[in-house]
C-alpha cells in the first residue's frame, strides 16, 4: 500500500508506459495481446496452485441487482459513488487550499510564508495513512468533526500541499514581465493575479494538476480504513463475507483503472497540445 | 516659486537604488523634469537606465531620495504608488503583452480594472488609440500573431490606455528587426508632437535630435552630462560621453 506523497513526476511516470500503446498500432497491439496471454497465464498458474475456485457468475449482484423490476446498485456501485463523492469534495478543497496556500507563499507576508513552509513540510513528510488516522482520532474529535468531514479534510490537506507546490511552479514560471506590466499599469496585486498571472498559470498547470486528481482518487481508498464505505471498504466486505478474492479485487482495480485511465489520457492530450502551441 | 515648481512634472532629488547584494544601480540621481518635454536618457549597459525609470513608477523602490510625479510623492505608501501608475505610462523592451488576451482586451484591461470602464466605452478608447498607433486591424488578433514591430505598437497603445500624463520607454526599439524600428519611433514621435511628456532610454540618436529637449547621458548610476541633443552629440564635454557615442555610432 503506497500511502506516502504520490507525486506528480511519479503519477506521470505510472501513467506513461501504456500510452506507448498508441503509437505505431501494429506493433503495439501485439504487445498488448502477449501482455494479456501472459499475464492470463500466470494468473491461472497461481489460482491453480491455490486450488482457486473463478465463481465470476456470483459477483454480478455487488455491481447491480434487479429489484422489483428496477436496475438498483449493488454494494460495489454503492462504494464507486461514495468514492467519486469524496473525491469530488476533496478536489474542490484541495484546489482552494493549495491555490491559497501557493498565493500566501509568494505573499510578503513573512508569517504567510512561515506557516505555508511549516504546514507543507508537516504534509509532505508524514504518510497520507497517518494524517488520515491523526485527523479521525484526535483533531476532529477536538472540531467536532464528523468521519466524513475529518477524511475530507485529510485528503484534502494532503492534495493540498502538492496542489500549492504545481500552483507555485505555475505562477513563477511566468515571465516578471507579465507582472511588471500590470503594475505599471496601475492593476492592484488582486487583479493582476486574476486578470493575468492566474489565467496564464492555469494553462500551464492543467497537466499536473489532472495528474494530482488521479493521486486523490487513488488515495480515497485510505479512507476504508476509518470505515468510511468507499469503493475499497465495499470490495474488502464483500471479498471477506464471500471468498471471491480474485473477481472482488479484479473487478475493482478495474473500476479504479475506468475512473483513472480516462484522466491520464486527458493529461497525455494536454501536454500534447501544450507542446505544440509552445 | 511655487509656479515654477508647477512646471515640473516629474522632480527626481538625490535618488539611490542599491540592490540586494550590493549592486549601487542609481547613485544620487537628480533631474527636474518639465510638463512636455522629451527627455532622452543614454548611457552603456549596466549604467542603471532601467532602474531608474522602474523608480518612477515605483517598480523599484528607491532607498534614498525623493522622486515626485505630477505632485504626488513616492514613498512606502501603496494607494500613492498606484496613483502614480496610473498617471504614468511605460514600454518595455520587451513589450510584455499579455499573451492570453487578444490585442483590444490588452488595451482594455487597465480602463475596465482601474477606472472601472463598461466594455463598451473601454473599447471605444482602445480602438481610437489602436488607430492612433495604426493597428485597429489587428484588434481581435492575439499578440503571437503580430510583428515585434506591431506589438510595440500595442504596448504604446495600452500604456497609454488611461491617459497617463507622463510615458516611459524603456529601450522600446532594441528588441526589433531593424525594418520595424521606424514603425515604433514614428508613433513614439506622433506622441511627443502631441505634447506627452516623455523619458525615453534608447540609444536612437535620430530620435533623439528630432525629438527631444534635451539627453542625460548615465555611467555608473550616475549623470555624466546634459544637454540639447545637438550640443551634446557634437560636442561632448566628457570624456565617457565621447568613448560612449563613439561606440554606437
Ligand atoms: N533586480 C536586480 N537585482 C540585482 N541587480 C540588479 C537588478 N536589476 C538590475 N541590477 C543591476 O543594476 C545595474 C543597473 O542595471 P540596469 O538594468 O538599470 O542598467 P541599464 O542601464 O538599464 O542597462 P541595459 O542597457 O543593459 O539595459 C546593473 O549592474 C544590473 O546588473
Ligand atoms: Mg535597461
């Protein structure tokens, strides 16, 4: 379980092997069909060795059931959803946080700039797992926070931190003089960021910062560990009152993978296109 | 007394500027500057030409001196320092265009933000000063698609978006192609003809004679000589003034 700072260089990383299947499509597709033959091949090697039992046929109702007629989610749904739902709320948090937390860095405020660098280096150096568990057991207790808001807020704090640091690299990768022409134009420090800094910053950074919400989404799973019903407490539930491992897990993975996958290919547009128009 | 102070506009008293590490870029700069006049500021590379016009609009803070524009004085106050940015207008080298917006909305900008403009009368003065500059075409083109020449013009155009009383150039032609150099310096003229008061760092000495009341020639932050352009070209009282208009002519 990867439960410290998954990075953007890294998140990009894992999202680049399998977009070398798009290029020159012949070869890439042989590739492909091996990759699956042999990995079919040494799972059934294992299963065989466990003496594993593929019941795929029992799994359909934890996707969905048909109840009284009507198409009704089954467990793992139920978890995809709650999954989709904290990471939308946390996403929108993270962005905040980290837009805030990048604007007060680069602020001349020197207590804005300590308390960013002291709250980035608390973050970014203690595992996600930790800050998730601090932020149930003891400073929502001590808020009055309920689970959900405290596993908000964890996975929020932690996006955060890495959020503020692509905003930051965005912002200063900017030429000075963009910002000197706006002073002397007579714009306050408010609507140059707005009118030209952030518009301009925004362009740059919409690549890592996909990058970053497949890193959330991902992260979300911690979240099962505080009995929050997410895609990975359903799947953990479902896999321990059954015994269907294998399908539970696949089937899960998979969910994540359709959830993910889409976004990498966003990113893998963007930076096409950013290259270009650069 | 107090009208003959009126007639300056810009008052500069004994500014210095030393950067942190230890660069003295200005060194108890003086110059009195009147309403209309063109003043030419040359001098070599480092001399601290930049510097000191980016105090007169409080780009840079001047440690020592005082630098008074139109009346308003520059100090540590932030609503003085946008007051003088409003009433004073500057041009890059590097035109610093805003690139994500299109031509009119770089003109625009400063009227719909600082003087709270609709877009329509906004508009409306950017197109005259986009004709005035000769680029009303191009209006809806993004800087990327226009000529050095072509986004100088613009950037005369939207420095003087909100009628500032005083404009800076800050080596407005250097960056061009030498064929896009008169396209600048004519509007640069057309400008002064018009009665701006202008500074103006370059080292254009055509300009220069045609156009401005009188140069200050820099070296190491400080003033070396001053005069009517023809004086001073001719003939140099300085030595450094000398061995400098040697080199670029
Ligand atoms: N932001 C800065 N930090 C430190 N030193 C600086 C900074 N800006 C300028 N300087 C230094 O101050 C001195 C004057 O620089 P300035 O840009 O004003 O010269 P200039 O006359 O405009 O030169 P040029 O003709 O090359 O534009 C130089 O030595 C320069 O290196
Ligand atoms: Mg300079």
């Amino acid at each position: 379980m990867k439960t410290d700072g998954v990075s953007t260089a890294d998140s990009f990383h894992r999202a680049k092997p399998w977009r070398f299947l798009f290029r020159s499509p012949g070869k890439d597709v042989a590739q492909f069909i091996l990759l699956i033959v042999v990995g079919g091949w040494l799972i059934s090697l294992s299963t065989a060795r466990l003496g594993y039992y593929w019941q795929w046929y029992r799994l359909p109702r934890y996707l969905f059931r048909i109840e009284a007629g009507r198409l009704v989610a089954g467990d793992l749904i139920k978890g995809l959803f709650f999954t989709l739902r904290i990471s939308g709320v946390s996403l929108a948090l993270a962005l905040t946080i980290g837009l805030a937390t990048a604007l007060l860095r680069l602020s001349d405020s020197f207590m804005g700039r300590l308390l960013t660098r002291v709250y980035l280096e608390v973050i970014r150096n203690t595992p996600l797992l930790v800050q998730v568990y601090l932020l149930y057991f003891v400073i929502g207790p001590i808020l009055g926070l309920g689970r959900f808001a405290s596993a908000v807020m964890a996975l929020s704090l932690f996006e955060g931190a890495y959020m503020s640091e692509i905003f930051r690299a965005g912002i200063v990768s900017l030429h000075k003089g963009q910002w000197e022409a706006a002073y002397s134009l007579g714009l306050s420090r408010f609507d140059t960021y707005r009118d030209v800094i952030l518009p301009q910053a925004i362009r740059r950074i919409l690549p890592p910062l996909t990058g970053e919400v497949i890193s959330l989404i991902k992260n979300t799973s911690l979240v099962s560990l505080v009995s929050l019903s997410d895609l990975a407490l359903q799947a953990r539930v479902i896999a321990a009152d059954t015994f269907l491992t294998f399908e539970v897990w696949f089937v899960t993975a998979a969910i994540y993978l359709a959830l993910t996958i889409p976004l990498s290919i966003v990113v893998y547009g963007m930076e096409k296109r950013f290259k270009v128009l650069t | 007394m107090s009208e003959i102070h009126e007639d300056y506009i810009i008052e500069i008293e004994n500014v210095s500027k030393t950067f942190t590490g230890g660069v003295e870029a200005v060194r108890g700069f003086s110059a009195k500057i009147r309403r209309q006049e063109v003043v030419v500021i040359m001098g070599p590379s480092g001399s601290g030409k930049s510097t000191l016009l980016r105090c007169i609009n409080g780009l840079e803070t001047a440690e020592s001196g005082a630098i008074v524009v139109d009346g308003i004085r520059l100090d540590g106050d932030k609503r003085r320092r946008l007051e003088i940015r409003k009433e004073v207008g500057m041009v890059f080298q590097s035109f610093n265009l805003f690139p994500h917006l299109t031509v009119l909305e770089n003109v625009n900008l400063a009227q719909r933000r600082v003087r709270k403009k609709n877009k329509a009368s906004a508009t409306e003065r950017s197109l005259e000063l986009l004709q005035m500059v000769g680029i009303a075409d191009k209006a809806n083109s993004y800087p990327a698609q226009l000529s050095g020449g072509q986004q100088q013009r613009v950037a005369i155009a939207r420095a003087l978006a909100l009628a500032p009383k005083v404009m800076l150039f800050d080596e407005p032609t250097s960056a061009l192609d030498p064929e896009m150099i008169n396209e600048v310096l004519d509007v640069m003229k057309k400008l002064a003809r018009s009665g701006m008061t202008m500074v103006v760092v370059t080292h254009e000495m055509g300009f220069a004679r045609e156009v401005s009341d009188w140069v200050i020639f820099m070296d190491d932050g400080q003033i070396v000589e001053t005069g009517a352009p023809e004086s001073i070209f001719a003939r140099p009282q300085e030595e450094r003034t000398r061995r400098f208009l040697n080199q670029i002519l």
